[in-house]
C-alpha cells in the first residue's frame, strides 16, 4: 500500500504554477530567433497574394489547396502523404541527433508559452514579482495587473484563431465577416475554438501540456541512443557540489540553484536525462553565466551525448541516423520528382464493354469512355486526337470543356474507313491538348478492334447455289 501511495506521489506530485526567472544567451537568443521566424511566417503568410488570390488557402469547400503556384486537388493526396512522412521522419532525424530540439525551439506550445510569458513578465513584472503577486490577497492592484494580462493574452489568442482560419477561409473576406458580426458557422466555430485553445494552452496549461499530454515526450526516449546529444549536466566536472567558500573538495557546480529556476519545466537538470527536458537550453545559459562570474570554464550544462559525459570515444557509426538520413533523402527525392513531373492534366481511357466494334456504311467504330481530369486553376478546353490504323479519326466533337478541379468522363467514338487493312486488336494512341496552353498535354495507349479478314472461300457465292440474275 505504502508503495502504492509513494508512486502516486512521484507521478502527480503538485509543484504550483511555475514562474521561470528570464535568462540571456545564446540558447535563449535562438529561442526567440525560432520566436519570431515562426510567427512571421504564421500570422503573414496568409496574406501574401499570388495572381490576384491568396498565395496559400485550404479552400475545403472547392476541394483544393492552393500554394503559391501550384493548385492541389484530392488527386494529389499522395504529395500530401509524402509531406507528412518527410516531416516525422526530419523529426527523428532531428531527435536523433540533438534530442527533443524542436520541442525546446520550434513547438506551437513553447513558442506561444514564451509569448505568453513574456506578456505577462511585461504587466507583472519578473519572477519574484509574479510569485508575490500569486501569494498577495485580492485588491484592486491584483485584479487590475490579472485584467490586463488576461486582455493582452485573449487578443493574441483571438488574433491566432482568426489567422488559423485565415489558411482555410480567405483571411480578408473572414475579418469583414467577422467586424459585421455575421461569419459563417465552422468559421466562427473554430476561430473561437482556436482562441480559446491557445488561451488555456499557452496561458495556463503551459509545462503541463509538455509533462502529461504530448505523446511525444513519452515515446522519444526510444529514439535516443548513446550518442545523441542534449542538454545534460557535466557530473564529473560539478560534483560534489557546494558553494565555494566551504572547504574541501568541490566541483564546479556552486549548487546556486540557477538551472531551476530558469527551466520552464521545473525540473533539476543534475538528476540526468528526464523526459519533462524539452531541450531549451536556458539551463546552459544560467548557468555558463554563473561558471564565467566565478571564473571557470563554462559548458558545465551543455549539449553533450552519453558516452561524451562517460569520456569515451564516440561511436564509428550511428546506423539508426543513416537510416533517418536515407529514409529523408529519398522521400524527398521521390516527392520532388513527382512535383516535378506532376501536369495540371490527367487522363484515362476505358474501352466500352458493351460492343468490340461496331460496322457502319462509313466504316468500322469503336467505342470508349474519356476520364479526363483537369486538376489546373482555371477552366479549360482540351483537343482529342488519335493515331493508328490509316484513317483513324475522332467521330463527333473532338474538343472537350472541364472547368478547374473537376472529372469528366465523356463518351468517346472513334472509326476508320471500310476496307483498312488488319485484323484484330490494333494498337493506337490517343492524344489530348490543352487549347489553353499548348504545352499541357497527355497521351495515353489503347487498341482497336477490327473485324477478322474474310477468305476468299466466305466472299464466293455458295456451292450449288444459282447464280445470280
């Protein structure tokens, strides 16, 4: 029982609301670096035009994407795939060299955390100030510094949903929706969800998304390995630790504190590798500080592997990082390739079951079925032509309309002239051509059936019967 209730105490164990003490360097220098680029690409992309419509929309409701140039359509969805594999497998690249670094740079969590942050050190003032302001009574200085933060934080929030939304709605027309009080039903549905999302996540929630609700943080340990690198606390340089006016034998580590006090986690980078660690690097920075004011060497907390701290020689290989590498390089390969070869036209061509062939007083018919998919951003015309047998020709309109976006499937006859020589299934090729833009075109094989040849025994009259008159 007594173990029962000590388990519970580690993994639930409260430590109130963390106020992290603001830190300078070159971690926290790239932490806002990431900060910014994140966010300027975030709250401005979606404002950029591109021939006269936004450079990047998810228009759901007319099936397509559109980025920067290029138009996507459901068609496309193994791109989209792609996508998708090349960023998880980055990722483990990532984590698998560095550690948890796009979870201490570059997460939606940690970047709207340190903006958060950063409001409310701005209203409130700094650490030991926040910490007092929790602990003081309600009075009217408490409630005015609380109604302000609160303010400032749902105005961002609200900015954040309405740009979220901005990517699947064209972000102009939602604002003026939005300022006349009258958006559409799933767009004010989810720039409200979205604001109120960002609101508790990034003002509340903060380290306990990170500690308790991010899968990731509980399944990265296995991508790890003796020579990955992350923030870790150098113990054969630190320990024993103390202050330095005790005498004795010391380590480096003065046991100021520094490193907890900084980390926007809470948790004590000297009891070693930790999952709660999102790999920030503001512990280095407190604490190459405190190294440099008492003039030791600094990387006492730094970016080191397992087998560096052990001082042994690193490994001559890193197999699961080749693996991530080449897994990269030729899902990047394969997706650029197809980008490239990737034309605004498809087509397929189906023989019609129904008949082989069909014999006219003009000559012999066959019949298909055209899918033809025009997955360009404007509407187009495509021209139909076919080669083959001698005289092969398009019976009817040889000039098909798709709008953009869309799948026709049309009837398609084609016919050569009585007496074309050959039997059998004849290879031919039919060829479609945008009228709009000559250099768009596809062209796809089928075959053609032709009666079998007749003897001259079948083209001579009967045996015994009376010639004719």
């Amino acid at each position: 029982m007594s173990r029962i209730r000590q388990a519970k105490i580690e993994l639930y164990r409260r430590k109130g609301k963390i106020h992290p003490r603001a830190v300078g360097g070159r971690f926290d220098t790239l932490r806002w670096v990431a900060v910014w680029f994140t966010q300027v690409v975030f709250y401005g992309a979606c404002w950029l035009d591109w021939n006269g419509r936004q450079a990047i929309l998810f228009d759901i409701p007319n099936e397509r994407f559109h980025v920067l140039a290029w138009t996507f359509w459901p068609q496309d969805a193994l791109l989209l795939a792609l996508a998708l594999i090349f960023a998880a497998t980055l990722l483990f690249f990532v984590t698998a060299l560095a550690g948890r670094l796009f979870c201490g740079f570059a997460c939606p969590q940690t970047v709207y955390t340190s903006i958060f942050v950063w409001i409310e050190a701005r209203v409130e003032g700094d650490h030991v100030a926040r910490l007092r302001l929790d602990a003081a009574p309600h009075g009217p200085k408490k409630l005015l510094l609380r109604a302000a933060k609160h303010a400032l934080w749902l105005l961002v929030a609200l900015w954040t949903g309405i740009t979220f939304v901005g990517y699947f709605s064209p972000v102009d027309e939602l604002l003026a929706r939005l300022a006349a009080g009258a958006p559409g039903p799933w767009e004010g549905f989810w720039t409200f969800f979205y604001a109120l999302f960002t609101y508790v996540q990034a003002g509340f929630a903060r380290e306990a998304v990170c500690q308790h609700m991010c899968p990731y943080s509980r399944f990265q340990g296995v991508m790890f390995d003796a020579a990955t690198k992350s923030v870790a606390y150098d113990a054969r340089r630190g320990e024993p630790r103390g202050a330095r006016r005790e005498t004795g034998v010391r380590g480096d580590c003065v046991d100021c504190g520094l490193c907890v006090e900084v980390c926007p986690t809470g948790i004590d980078i000297r009891d070693g590798l930790q999952y709660q660690c999102i790999n920030c690097g503001l512990c280095a920075d407190a604490c190459d500080q405190v190294m440099t004011r008492i003039g030791a060497p600094t990387g006492l907390i730094r970016f080191a592997a397992e087998r560096e701290l052990a001082g042994e020689a690193p490994p001559p290989g890193r197999p699961r990082v080749a693996v991530y590498g080449a897994a990269l390089v030729a899902v990047a390969a394969y997706g650029g390739w197809l980008l490239a070869e990737r034309s605004p036209l498809l087509v397929d061509v189906l023989r019609d079951r129904g008949a082989l062939l069909r014999e006219t007083g003009d000559g012999i018919e066959n019949a298909y079925t055209l899918r033809l998919s025009n997955r360009g951003a404007a509407d187009d015309a495509f021209a139909i032509s076919a080669s083959g047998p001698p005289g092969l020709r398009v019976v009817g309109d040889d000039v098909v309309r798709a709008e953009a976006g869309s799948v026709r499937s049309v009837p398609l006859t084609l016919a050569v002239p009585e007496g074309t020589p050959g039997a059998g299934m004849q290879p031919i090729r039919i060829d479609v051509r945008s009228l709009r833009d000559p250099a768009v075109r596809r062209s796809e094989r089928s075959s053609f059936a032709l009666p079998a040849q007749r003897s001259s025994a079948d083209q001579s009259p009967a045996a015994g019967a009376a010639p004719p008159v």
